[in-house]
C-alpha cells in the first residue's frame, strides 16, 4: 500500500512540474532589426523585443510595423488631446512617434502619469516598449530609470491613513 501512496505523489509532482514549466515566461531578448531580420529562427523561442532610435523607427516604419518595438526618446506630451485615447508623444531631432494604450481609454493611471512628470521635470528620457501598429506603439510597458510601467496592470492604491477620516 505504501507503494502506491508513493507512486501517487511522485505522477501528481511530475504533472505539476510539467504544467508549471509549460507555463513559464519565455527568456526576453533585445536585439537590433538588422539582427533579427537575419535569422528569425533561432528567436522563436523567445519573446523577442527590437531596440531602436526614434529616427531609425521613423525612417523605416514599415520594416518595424507588427514587431515589438524598443525606443528611448525625450517625451514631449502625454495626454489625451487630438487623438481617442491616453497617448504619450516621443520626440527627438524632428522626428515625433505617438504611443498609446487602448487600457488606459481616456485618462491613464496615476503611476505612468508620475512616471512622465518625474521624467519631464529631470529633462529625461524615457523608454516605451509595444507593439508598433500603423497608428503608433501599442504601449506594453514604459520604463524610466528603474521603474517600469505597465499599462495592462491596474496599479495598486495607498491611501493614506487621514483620507479615511477627513
């Protein structure tokens, strides 16, 4: 009887260990267009980022479209003027690239617009992760200095003690 007790537990560990590794994220990997575009085989184990300037995106917009995109610029506006939803506009040298997010819809979260005005009030840049689509990136994540953003996460809000009792 011991045997199978044994036996049970060891199938049952197996099958969990199997589903948790078909689970797992897939090893990220940032590399250049021109990399890519060489050998996209080897990659496809990967969840594949491509890291590019403003001007390089803009200048061969069409070889990026449907590809997940990597771009560090200077961030010129956010908001939601001119365009259907939460928008983030990357600027550098005269070349301008619209990122937005159809998560956020009209007002984005408290966390990326702390992000921005953090990044604005420094004069940094900051960098945009999504896919690139016709009208701009679809934002995946926004990153300055060692904070990421996440538009398809709802952050989490701390109140404060005294708004509770005031």
């Amino acid at each position: 009887m011991r045997y199978f007790k044994t036996t049970g537990l060891l199938i049952a560990l197996a099958v969990m260990t199997g589903l948790c590794a078909g689970c797992a994220y897939r090893q990220r990997v940032l590399l250049g267009l021109d990399d890519y575009s060489a050998n996209p085989e080897a990659y496809k184990n990967f969840e594949v980022v491509i890291t590019a300037s403003l001007e390089d995106i803009c200048s061969r917009y069409e070889q990026y479209r449907g590809k997940r995109v990597q771009v560090t610029a200077p961030c010129a506006y956010f908001g939601h003027a001119q365009f259907w939803t939460w928008q983030v506009l990357l600027s550098d040298n005269g070349r301008t690239l619209r990122c937005y997010t159809h998560h956020y819809r009209i007002k984005a979260e408290w966390d990326a617009e702390n992000l921005l005005m953090r990044a604005r009030a420094d004069r940094q840049p900051v960098t945009v992760n999504g896919v690139l689509y016709r009208d701009g990136i679809d934002i995946r994540e926004i990153i300055y200095r060692e904070q990421t953003v996440r538009p398809h996460v709802k952050p989490l809000r701390v109140y404060p003690f005294f708004d509770y009792y005031y």
